[in-house]
C-alpha cells in the first residue's frame, strides 16, 4: 500500500501541468533542482510518510469523490475498446480474406 500511494503522488507531481510549468518558470531560481530532488526523497521516506500523507489529505478524498465519474469513464472505455475490438478484427479478416483470394486467383493452373 505504500509504494501505491507512492507511486500515485510521484506520477500526479511528475504529470501533472504544474510541474511542466514550475520548471519552466523558477527553474532558475538557485536550488530548485535540489529542492525538487528533497521533495522526491521526502515523499520516498519510511520516516516522513510524505508520499502517505499527501495520498490520505488529497488524493484519496479526490478519488472518493469523483469514484462514480471514474467508474462510468472505465465502463465506457471496456465498451468502446471491446467494439474497436471486433471493429479491427472484422477489418483484418476482411483484409486477410482478399489478401487469401488475390493470391489464390494469380496462382497458375
């Protein structure tokens, strides 16, 4: 459970737009490396817990609320990925099956 919560505050801080934009913006404020490394090695910490505390105050409440919106998205996401599914395969038979008769029908005798 730890390395998840880990995991899911270092890919939200790695991701996120916020990072993309602080590092361009105060990339060159004196330190701003190292304290980014510090913040990475105090989320890592079994001492700190930091990677724990920022899941339990903001990532999990987060989660809780929008849990309804997230389990629509993923239902909808299996459906169109099992019909793009069948879609691509009907399309490779398709493909397969001409590919088939083309090369059969330039066979001599």
């Amino acid at each position: 459970v730890r390395w998840m919560m880990y995991w899911i505050v270092f890919a939200l801080f790695m991701a996120t737009a916020t990072e993309s934009f602080t590092d361009l913006l105060i990339s060159w404020l004196p330190f701003y490396y190292e304290m980014k490394m510090a913040f990475v090695i105090w989320l890592l910490s079994p001492y700190t817990r930091g990677a724990s505390l920022l899941y339990r105050k903001f990532v999990h409440p987060m989660l809780s609320r929008k849990e309804k919106e997230i389990d629509t998205f993923i239902v909808q996401a299996r459906e169109r990925g099992c019909e793009a599914m069948v879609r691509f395969g009907r399309r490779g038979l398709n493909i397969a099956a001409t590919a088939a008769i083309q090369a059969a029908t330039k066979v001599p005798g």
